[in-house]
C-alpha cells in the first residue's frame, strides 16, 4: 500500500486527548483502512502527517473525519525513503 505524507500550513491549537488518540493509533487502521505511521509539528504551528493509504483521497477522507480538513494538492505519495 502506497505512504503519503501530507502537509497542514497552519495546525488549529490540539487538545491533549487528541494528542493522545494520535499516539495510541499509530500502525493502526482506521475505518477508512489508512494507518498512521507518523506526524509531525512545528513550533511555527504546521503540521506534517506520513501515512499509508490506498489513495490521498482516503488519507484527505480521514482527516476530514478528524476535523482537520486538507486539499488534495496538500497530499503527496512517498516515492523513496532516506533514513
């Protein structure tokens, strides 16, 4: 299955909870079959999200259902991996 990472230019402000369903859903799928492999912060207030997927609709799809809407151009399928 395809890893997408995607790309939030301003991250709304998130509570702890939700912190802590993020961290507890990694490598786990959801109902919409897309599992969370990471996320990432800024201390500018963006976000980056890595994902595995079977499209960047579904990873635009899940997070939609999370509150945090994206755009299809902000979704980008991984080609190759350093590190």
């Amino acid at each position: 299955m395809p890893v997408y990472i995607d790309f939030h230019a301003k991250m709304p402000q998130l509570p702890p909870e939700m912190i802590t369903q993020m961290q507890g859903s990694v490598g786990k799928p959801d109902a919409l079959g897309v599992i969370p492999l990471a996320a990432y912060f800024t201390k500018d207030g963006q976000g980056y999200c890595v994902s595995q997927a079977t499209s960047a609709d579904a990873v635009c799809k899940d997070h939609a259902s999370h509150g945090l809407a994206l755009e299809p151009g902000d979704v980008h399928e991984i080609e190759a991996r350093i590190g």
